[in-house]
C-alpha cells in the first residue's frame, strides 16, 4: 500500500500505524526484500557492528557491551527489540533513547526505499532504525537479532563480530523442532573470516559446524575465554575474573544486571571486546565502570517497598528456569504472588509447571494483542496441572484480569507488607504495570 503523496505520516505513532497495514503477516521471514530496501538507503556503518543472536540473553549482552563501550569514550548506538513501553526506548544513541521526531525522516526514507515492496511492521521498523544509526557519526553500532539470526532483519547488516548467547526451545514453529535447527538459524549470523562469539557453554553442534564451514572466527565459551568467580555464603557472587586468548582481568565486582546468567553474559561481552580490540581498544577501568553502571528494565529488575516488587520479561521455560533460581536466592518472603501474562504460542504449561514450587498466588492477565493467550485459558491451565503438583501448588489461589494493573492491584490488595509480588512474562505484562512509571508499592499494614 503507496503512501498518498499528498498526506505522508507526521507523527511516528501515524508511521507506525503505516507500517501495520503494509504486511499481511506478522512474520515473514525471507530476506531478499529487506536486503534489496538496505542497499536502496544505502546502510553504511564508520564502526564495527556487533550484532547479537540467541534465545535468551540478548538484551542484557547488548546492555553490557553497550555501557562498557560508553565507558572506553566511544560513542554507540544500540537497537534491541521489541520494547517495554515507548517504541523510542529501541533505539539508544549514548545510553539515551532516541527522540520520535529523530526517527520520522528515516521512515520517509525506507518508505521511499521500498518501491511498494509489502515489508512487515519488524522489517520496516528495522530499517529505519538502521538508516537513523547509519547517518550518525558512531564508533560502535550493537544490533540486536529479533527472531532467528538467517532470516531476521537485522542480518541484512554485515556483522564485524556476531555474539551467540544461549540458545534453546523458542519460536519452534519457525525456527525448527529442535537445538540444532534453532542453532543453524542463530549461526545465520555469521560472516567469513570475522569474529563469533559463543556465550552458550553448550551450543548446538550445528553452530560449530557453520562457523568452521564459513571459515568465521570462532571463540568458544570453555575454549577461548571463561570465568571463575567466588561466592558469599549465601550464593551470591563476590568478585569474578575472566580470562580470553590474551586478555585477563581479575577482582572484577558482578555486573550491576541481577541474575545467575549474567557472568555467563558478561563474559561473551569480554570475549567480543577482545575480538575486536585492534578497533576499539578497551580499558580494564572502563570494563569495571561499564559494568557497574549497566542498566536494563525488566529483566529480574528488583523494586524495593512493601511488599518488594520484581519484574522480569522470562517468557520460554530456558528463561523461567533461571528465574526461578533467581528467586530463590532473594531470602525468605512468606508468600509470592505472581502476575502472568503470556502469547499463546508459549509453553506456558512447562513455565507454569517451572514456576509452581514458588508461587503462591496466580494472578492471570489478558494482554493487548491477539496473539496472547487469554487469561482465563491460562487460569484453566493452572487448575488442571495444579493437583498433579507438590505443594503450595493445589491450595494456591487463581484470578483472572483485564490488564497487568488490575493483576497487580488485585496482588497488591491481598499482599502483606514482607511479601514479594512477581510480575513476568511477555513485554506487554512488563510493560503494562510500567506505562505510568516504575510502581512503588505499600501494603496495607497487618495489625
């Protein structure tokens, strides 16, 4: 569908909206359309561009190569998806969100670019957000992959240096039944001769025989860098060092990003600096700030008050696995209740199932998109796996809501001050109870 000449979009909300209508589908995952708009635009890059691939973990390695980046000096930009709230929080340029009227003449340009070829709303978005970091002055550029790696959008760019983190079962229908064929379309990503990064400590065999096929750089969790670290008592890590081909640092403080994975995460982060350390060099003092500093909402983001509050987008039963050890090293609250939202293409019975020796109280949402499972499906769900399940799970309570901020109001109304209420899921579950801000909660007091 042409845009009328005479009445072009002006708003990005009326952009967006534009892009939505273009597409019969959500996902088309061929490249040859999106490839031939990139060379239209064209899409040229002054730094080397990471680009990062893998099922869970992508936002976070973004996030800390991105804040150790802007703690060696260099100026980056980033572009993640989807998001939280505002669609401008998926593109960064210094750590900031980019402003929707930076993004507009960007959109006119990839509507130009197209020549009436039908690009999904994800193609579309891309693009321009590639044609907004492409015009400015970076050093660095980090992409993050949306769906797969072989056909995404984002696979268009050449990478200079290409990070795999873990990979497990997500998106089946279409990236394939199984590790090996999700891992032949993360290792789509790859390019002959450049860097790639394996954060997986098991990857797929099949991304190990692409990357030897193609002739790429393979740096292997294990093999070319690790990390050792030292706990506290009670699990928590004190201090960790790494170690790669030549590189070391030592007596390194975790990362500000809470989470087992993290220096699993972190540690591709130093594998992939070190890559690429002839054209970016890094400080040890810049690692260290980087990762101080590192922020990223939504991923077991952890909100002081009464009762304490945590938000984290866990929406595959890889991620809620690591949740759910997450939580248990939090200490002791005598009652969890969690809001849950989720898509329909989920396996929600095996994240139910992960989930049920913690939980308490289930409080299930709706979410705004089709594509969601309803809450009362998921609440029906729950009432047929739940006798089969140990305690709490048979006498934990079920309710069903409009929105994430009626679940969290209903958790909210029957929480005691010292329990925790967990919210995860999809983004729209995240992103729902924080579209008026991050929620401080206050119980009412029991006497």
């Amino acid at each position: 569908m042409p845009l009328s000449s005479s009445s072009p979009p002006v708003t990005l909300e009326a952009w967006l909206a534009h892009c939505e209508r273009l597409h019969p589908s959500t996902i088309d995952l061929t490249l040859e359309r999106v490839q031939a708009v990139a060379q239209r635009l064209p899409l040229r890059f002054g730094g080397p561009v990471f680009t990062v691939a893998g099922t869970n973990g992508k936002g976070s390695t973004c996030a800390m190569l991105e804040a150790v980046l802007i703690a060696a000096g260099y100026r980056v930009g980033v572009y993640t998806s989807p998001h939280l709230v505002h669609f401008e929080e998926r593109c960064r340029i210094d750590g900031q969100p980019v402003q929707a009227q930076d993004l507009l003449p960007h959109f006119e340009a990839v509507e130009q670019a197209r020549q009436g070829a039908a690009l999904t709303y994800f193609e579309f978005t891309t693009l321009a957000i590639l044609s907004l970091l492409a015009a400015r002055a970076l050093d660095a550029v980090v992409l993050e992959v949306g769906l797969g790696g072989r056909l995404d959008a984002v696979n268009a760019v050449d990478t200079d240096c290409a990070i795999i983190t873990s990979i497990d079962l997500d998106h089946m229908d279409f990236l394939g039944p199984d590790r090996e064929a999700i891992g032949r379309e993360k290792a789509g990503i790859m390019r002959p001769g450049r860097p790639v990064v394996v954060s997986d400590p098991v990857p797929p065999e099949s991304v190990v025989r692409h990357a030897e096929a193609i002739g790429a750089d393979l740096w292997r969790f294990g093999r070319d860098f690790n990390y050792a670290g030292q706990q506290s008592g009670t699990g928590t890590w004190q201090q960790w060092s790494w170690a790669g081909r030549q590189k070391r640092y030592t007596g390194l403080a975790y990362p500000a990003l809470r989470g087992t994975n993290q220096l699993l995460n972190a540690s591709g982060v130093l594998a992939a600096l070190e890559a690429v350390r002839d054209r970016l060099p890094v400080t040890a003092q810049a690692v260290r700030n980087g990762l101080a500093v590192v922020e990223l909402p939504g991923r077991f983001q952890i909100v002081p008050g009464q009762p304490t509050l945590v938000l984290d987008v866990a929406h595959n039963p890889h991620a809620v696995a690591a949740l759910a050890q997450n939580l248990d090293q939090m200490g002791f609250f005598p009652r969890t209740h969690a809001v849950f939202g989720a898509m329909a293409d989920k396996d929600t019975a095996a994240i139910l199932r992960r989930m049920a020796p913690l939980v308490d109280a289930w409080h299930f949402t709706d979410l705004p998109t089709p594509r969601a499972a309803a809450a009362a499906t998921l609440a029906a769900q729950w009432r047929e796996l739940a006798p089969g399940l140990p305690a709490p799970a048979p006498q934990a309570g079920v309710s069903c809501h409009a929105d994430p901020v009626e679940a969290l109001r209903a958790a909210l109304e029957e929480a005691d001050p010292p329990d925790r209420i967990l919210i995860f899921g999809s983004f729209y579950t995240v992103g729902g109870v924080l579209e008026q801000g991050l929620p401080r909660l206050a119980a009412k007091h029991v006497g």
